[in-house]
C-alpha cells in the first residue's frame, strides 16, 4: 500500500485548467460563430486539442497515481495528456471524410499506446542507480 499520495504540482494544476478553459471557450466559439472555412476548421483542431489535453491532465495524473510503481515526472503526464488530445483531434479529421470507424479508431488508440509503452520502457532503460 501506498504510503500517501504525492501533492500536485501548482504549475501542473494551473496549466491543466488553462488549457481546458481556453480550449473549450475556443471550441465553442468556433463551432457557433464561424463558418467551416479552412482557417476556422485547422483553428478547431488547434482547440480541440488543448481542451481535450487540459482536460485528461487530472484523469493522466490519477490513473499514474492509481497504477504506477512510482509517480513520473509531470512532463510524463503532460505528454500522456497531449497524446490524448492528439488521438481526439486525428479521429475529429477522420470523421471529416467519413473514414473513421471502429477499426481505425482502435488501432490509431493501440499506435499511441504503444508509442507511450516505447518511451516508458526507454526511460525505465535509461535509469542509473546513482542518479537521484
């Protein structure tokens, strides 16, 4: 058991709650008060990943508390959080040409998942028992 869980990080907290507030203000603004040019369309990506990214921080955060031997650096949560908000964004411009469906949304899910298993072992691989 676990002796106590760590405090969070104010810098992580603000951030997080910046990106969601400003991401999903964005996307509301972009799918009420604009027209599905080019520009607005690529600006909706851009949002939509910062509010799904800010939005996964406290979940990326819990779920390594949660399961974790250890509790990573917060730069590992951001990424989990940004990997997040860039499967979100890829299946939003997938569904665009109606290429989207259950297959490809799966194996796009199990690509990124597999990345961040890669980077987790490199990291794991790359510790030295002197470092502190």
């Amino acid at each position: 058991m676990k002796q106590g869980s760590p405090k969070t990080p104010l810098s992580l907290t603000i951030a997080g709650w910046f990106l969601a507030i400003v991401g999903w203000a964005g996307v509301v603004y972009v799918t009420t008060y604009t027209i599905p040019a080019v520009g607005p369309r690529w600006l909706f990506f851009l949002v939509w990943i910062m509010a799904l990214t800010g939005t996964a921080i406290p979940f990326a955060r819990y779920l390594n508390l949660r399961f974790a031997k250890t509790m990573p650096p917060e730069s590992v949560i951001v990424r989990q959080s940004i990997w997040f908000g860039v499967f979100g964004a890829t299946c939003a411009w997938l569904q665009l040409s109606r290429a989207l469906n259950w297959a490809t949304g799966l194996l796009l899910a199990a690509a990124l998942i597999a990345i961040e298993i890669f980077l987790l072992l490199r990291a794991r691989s790359r510790w030295r028992p002197d470092d502190r």
